[in-house]
C-alpha cells in the first residue's frame, strides 16, 4: 500500500509537465509522461522494493504505459495539470501550478530529476524515451505485448524461487510488501 498515492501520482504528473517543459520549453507529450513515470516505478522497485506510485502498467508497443492514464487521457484533468488534446490521439500534459513536493521522499524526488535532466532536451523525441524504456525496464522486456506488466519481472531472478538468505533487500522488502497486501 502507497501512503498519499493519488496525490503522490498527482504531484509526479504535474512535476514532469512543469520541469519538462522548463528544460525543452515544449509541453510534455504523454508518450514521455508514460515513460517518466514508468522508469520511477520500475527503478524504485529494483532500488528498493516498493513502486514509488504503483500504476499497473501495459506492454504497449511503444513501451510501458499505466492503464488509468491512458483509458482516462480524452478528459483527464485535475487542479494540477491538464491533458490537452493535440492532434487524433496525441496529447500533452500541462502543469497548472507546482507540485507538492512533499509527499515525496528524497530518494523519489532525486529520481525524478534525473529521470528529467536525462530525457528532456530541446531535441529529445518520442522514439528516444520508448527505445530507452525497451532496453532499462527489464519487466517490460519480459512482458509480451498488450499484456499486463508484472512488477515481479523487474528482477534478474524469480523471486519466488529465491532461497531466503539469497534475496536482496529490496526483493525481501518486493516479498513482504506483496504478502502484506494479499498479491
């Protein structure tokens, strides 16, 4: 269970729009919004067991994508940020303020940043963060296409199959947290 996770998620949408656009002076388009947040779930997961902000996410062609933003993006809009419809299908993400930091620890914000400082440049494209999201998001190599993305599969080994002594730290936490929640 992830304390504040819809606001967590709110505040992380509303960060990628607004310091995405600070570095590119372009809005957020939503495959790069998909991606930021897939790449903060997946490395808080290896990193530390736990997916900062828990989306269940697809294996779409173009990469992970989180299920409730992509069902929801023809009318998604919160006090934070907007979609905004651009063309058939393509839509971008803008912030209406700034983000509550708060709800945050450090650990996240400074994945966030670098997830950021990474990715958003004046000449970044689509193709760019999809290709990096096929190649660093293990579970996601594993996942045949269009299916559900189990987090389970964003580590080298089966877990399940571990001896406990062989499990890392952040598997052992992955193990608890999934028994504590019923999975």
């Amino acid at each position: 269970m992830i304390l504040y996770q819809k606001e967590k998620r709110e505040n992380a949408i509303c960060f990628f729009a607004l310091n995405h656009k600070r570095k590119t002076r372009r809005d957020l388009p939503q495959t790069f919004l998909y991606k930021y947040l897939a790449f903060l779930d997946f490395n808080s997961v290896k990193d530390t067991g736990e997916p900062a902000l828990g989306f269940k996410y697809i294996a779409m062609e173009r990469g992970p994508v989180p299920r409730a933003l992509y069902n929801k993006r023809r009318d998604l809009e919160t006090d934070l940020y907007t979609f905004r419809n651009v063309e058939e299908d393509k839509y971008v993400i803008i912030a209406k303020k700034e983000p509550d930091l708060g709800y945050f620890c450090d650990y996240e914000i400074e994945q966030m940043e670098q997830l950021v400082d990474k990715f958003a440049h004046r000449f970044a494209t689509t193709e760019e963060i999809s290709e990096a999201s096929h190649r660093d998001i293990l579970a996601y190599k594993r996942t045949t296409r269009n299916k559900a993305i189990d987090y389970r599969l964003n580590f080298k080994d089966d877990i399940l199959q571990k001896n406990e002594e062989d499990l890392s730290p952040a598997e052992e936490h992955f193990l608890i947290s999934l028994a504590l929640n019923g999975s």
